[in-house]
C-alpha cells in the first residue's frame, strides 16, 4: 500500500498539470492511469480500515478532477458516474457533490438519471450544513435551479421536496418561511423520506419551545431584524443560558446578525465554526471554547465579547494580565488555573453597571472552561 499511495499521487498531479496547460484529454489520460492503479490496490486491499484511508481519499479526487474536466468537455454523464464514484470512497468529498449534480442538471430533460441531482444536492448541503458552514457553492446551485426541484417537488418527487423545503427554511431563492418549511418537510416526511422525518421533527420541536420571558423579548426583536437582540440571543443559545444549549441555533442567529453587518457577530460566527468543526471530528474533545496557545505552563489566548464601548482592566498580581478594549479583544495570560478562578470571581462580583448578568456569566464560563483544561 505504500508503494501505492505515491504512484495515484503522482498522476493526479500529472493530470494537474495537463489541465493547467489546457491539454483536457491529456488530462482524462493520467487520471485515469492513477485511476486504475488506485481502484485496483482497494478492491485487493486486505488489513484495517484506517490504513485504506489516505488511498480512498486520494482516488476520490482524481473522480472529481476527472469529473470536472468531463463537464468542460460537455460530456456530463460521464461526469456523473465520476462524481458518484468519488461518493463511494469518500462521503466527504464536497467538490464531487457540487459536480455530480451540476453534470445531472445538465442531462437532457428527459434522461433518466437527471433527478440524481436532487439527492446529490441535499446530500452535499447537509454535509456542508453539518460541518458548520455551508459555503456558497452548493447553496448558489440550489437557488439557480429552484423551478426544476419545485416542479419535481411538485410530482412527488422526495428529495427534491426537501430541497424546497430547505429553501424556505433559509430563504434562500425565496422569502424566508418557516411555515412553508414544516409543511413540506412533513409531506415529505407522510411519504417515507427519513431525512425530512428529521427535519420536521427538529422544526416541530423549535416551534413548541417556550422561551422564559427574559429571552422572549430577545426573541422578538430578532424575528424584527434586529440584529443586537439576534446576538444576544445566540449567545443564551450558545451558553445555555435559560435554554437548552444549542450552537447551530446560535449560528444561525448570529449569521442574520452578521449579514446586518455586525462586525462582533462576523467574527463570532468565524471561532464558533471553528470549534463546531472540531466537536464534530473529535466528539471527545467537546467544544474547545478556549484553546491555550505557548507552552507547557502557560498560554495565552483571544476571544471576542459583545460589550459595546465598555472598557475593562483587571491585573492577576503579576502572573496574568486581563484587559478588553472597545469591547471587541479580550487577551489573558495566566500561569494556573487558580488564577483564572480569582477573576471569575472578579467579574461575578464585579459592580460596574453597563455588564449584563449574562455577559458577566458568559466570561465566567469562558474562563472556568479553560482552568479546567488546564488542570488535565
């Protein structure tokens, strides 16, 4: 296998740089030589899994690359068998499902296997939605073919009726409607489809939540658009803060916020994907909210804070230093864990008016998050 892994490389590089050179069959040429090299070594592989891996990865590209350089040739088709094909070995290949439905669209109308791109699609932006961040790519594609899938969505078909239903649900291509959403998330759900069964249920359940009166005002100035009220209750989301926790709630709040323009919330938005990402891959190590920079004893590590122009300074007696300025960088070094819990009890403590309760809280946690890090 190792002797392997270099020669599929090699020619997909190769192939690289044929398409560089604008030399598209030249290109099909090497990826297909590292092509058959590659599915040859899998379909003889015998040992564990994990040691398949790199290999899988490396041939699904080379599916994808070929793919794209069939779509440039007008050969869709084709591109669709390698598109899926790239599926195969590696479910996470993002390039082989926007290809793979784009090589469907542009099927004839009446070809059979044009509605595969519906479930390319869906398949793609759940895998985007789910890694926090769904780019632009695949959400464009739904937007510019949004009459196909409804008319299809029309006939019954299912994938693309949750397509539909996802477009109402981020308002993307139409107005944002949540209504709309449930309704046919649920009729798709009547008709057997198990991934809009999940949709309607999680919707069904965000619907019936009762919000405690302190969050309800936030609530409804965030439906308004207003995009103070959407951070602040993305971050009781985010914080669990007289709601049940939960990020991809605050992310969707926070990312209303941020196309506002609220720079806090932009940048906000940018370390909770981060970490979203990281829970994701590493179940085990949770949401790291605090990440130690620097060496063994110590660290040093920024976050952001919505506190508007208010300023504050606090000193750990030489062995930590914490300041915010203008309410958007908070930087703290500290040497042991003890030290941060002295200035949790600072800011729990502390009296100056313009601090919410829940911003108080928040840093709080922040901290003791991070001096609990530091103790393992």
């Amino acid at each position: 296998m190792s002797d392997v892994l270099p020669l599929v490389v090699e020619w997909k590089e190769k192939g690289n740089s044929k398409l560089k050179a604008e030399d598209k069959l030249g290109a099909v040429e090497c990826y297909s030589e590292g092509l058959l090299i590659g599915w040859k070594a899998i379909d003889e592989f015998r040992g564990l899994a994990e040691d398949l891996e790199a290999l899988k990865v490396a041939v699904a590209q080379i599916c994808a690359n070929r793919a794209h350089v069939h779509l440039l040739l007008d050969e869709p088709e084709l591109a669709l068998d390698d598109s899926c094909k790239a599926l195969e070995v590696d479910f996470q290949n993002a390039k082989a499902y926007w290809r793979g439905a784009t090589a469907a669209l542009r099927l004839p109308t009446t070809h059979a296997r044009r509605r595969e791109a519906a479930e390319l699609l869906r398949q793609g932006l759940r895998l985007a939605f789910d890694a926090a961040g769904a780019g632009t790519v695949l959400p464009k594609l739904l937007k510019e073919n949004l009459d196909t899938f409804r008319c299809w969505a029309d006939e019954g078909h299912l994938p693309s009726m949750f397509l539909v239903a996802l477009a109402y649900l981020k308002g993307n291509g139409v107005a944002k409607d949540n209504e709309k959403a449930l309704m046919l998330f649920q009729e798709a759900a009547g008709k057997g489809d198990s991934l809009a069964k999940a949709m309607a249920e999680k919707l069904e359940a965000q619907k019936a939540e009762v919000l405690p009166p302190e969050l309800q005002i936030w609530a409804k100035e965030a439906a308004n658009g207003d995009a103070n009220a959407q951070f602040n209750l993305g971050l009781a989301y985010y914080r669990g803060d007289m709601v049940q926790q939960d990020l991809f709630k605050c992310e969707q709040l926070w990312e209303r916020a941020a196309e506002q323009g609220d720079d806090m919330a932009k940048e906000n938005l940018v370390t909770l994907r981060e970490h979203m990402k990281l829970m994701q891959n590493d179940a085990k190590k949770g949401v790291r909210v605090l990440r130690r920079t620097g060496d063994g004893t110590g660290g040093v590590k920024q976050f952001f804070l919505k506190t508007g122009s208010e300023v504050l300074q606090g000193d750990l007696k030489g062995e930590g230093v914490l300041s915010l300025a203008q309410g958007r960088t908070v930087t703290l070094s500290v040497r042991r864990s003890s030290e941060i819990c002295t200035f949790v009890n600072f800011i729990q403590g502390g009296s100056n008016p313009k601090r919410s309760r829940m911003r108080q809280e928040w840093l709080a946690a922040l901290l003791l998050t991070w001096a609990s890090s530091l103790e393992r």
